[in-house]
C-alpha cells in the first residue's frame, strides 16, 4: 500500500489512467444500429434516392430522416440526422435478409436479419415499394 502512496505509485496511476482515456473509443452507433452497421454498412451510395427524408422506427427506436432508395440490389437506407451519428451512414440491406410481416392503416411491418429478426417500421408508400420487392413472412412465424 506504501507504494500506492509514493511519487512513483502516482505516476503509474495517472500513467494508465491517460493510456485508457487515450484508447477509449465511444460507440460509433446508438442501440440497435450497431449491429444493422456490422452487416450491412458500406461506403457505397445508390445512384439516386427513391423516398427522400422517409421515417424509419427501428425496432423502439425512432430515426426520424432516412434518405431512402429501393434497388434491385437491396433497400439502401441514408441517415439524415442529427449530429452525432445514431445510425451508419449508409447501409445497403439485400432483400433476401428483408421479409413483410404486416400492415396497418398508417405503417407497413418489416423484418431484417441481424442476429435475430428485427422489426422496423415504415410510411405505406414505401411499404408498398418493399412489399413488391422482398418475400412476405412464412405463415405461422411471428
């Protein structure tokens, strides 16, 4: 303990403190966005944006812009928000990893593979676009 309390025991201390706070790195994504980030972010962009500032909910977690364009390579999402970013910049999901699972009157239900289903919601015109697009829910699977 005598050592703790020596001038050196202090330097180290303050020494290992300033390496960590040096390495420390902050979650680049918020929530659930880190794992969509994993699998799906790419630097690549669409050629054009099919529903410009359309409103995503991810799971319970609301992303209020996304420039959205739909391909045939897949559902391209563009993030719009604020700074910090709580969502990648651009994520290009392959409509086999998208499947309709219902909807309602003001939404359409979708699932994407993460490391589970993850459930995200969106406005009926885009709704439509992807429903035309991915496979719906296998029946019985909920």
């Amino acid at each position: 303990m005598d050592f703790l309390a020596s001038p050196m025991g202090v330097m180290l201390i303050l020494g290992i403190v300033a390496v960590a706070a040096f390495r420390f790195e902050p979650a680049r994504y918020q929530g659930i966005w880190r794992d969509v980030a994993k699998l799906y972010e790419t630097d690549q962009r669409p050629s054009s944006i099919t529903f410009p500032r359309e409103e995503v909910s991810l799971d319970s977690f609301e992303v209020t812009r996304m420039n959205v364009a739909v391909s045939d390579d897949g559902l391209w999402m563009l993030y719009d928000g604020p700074e910090p970013p709580i969502a990648p910049k651009c994520v290009l999901i392959p409509w086999d990893c998208i499947r309709f699972k219902s909807e309602n009157d003001n939404t359409y239900n979708f699932q994407m593979r993460v490391k589970g289903p993850v459930e995200f919601y969106v406005s009926p015109g885009l709704g439509g676009a992807l429903q035309r697009r991915c496979s719906p829910m296998p029946p019985g699977i909920e």
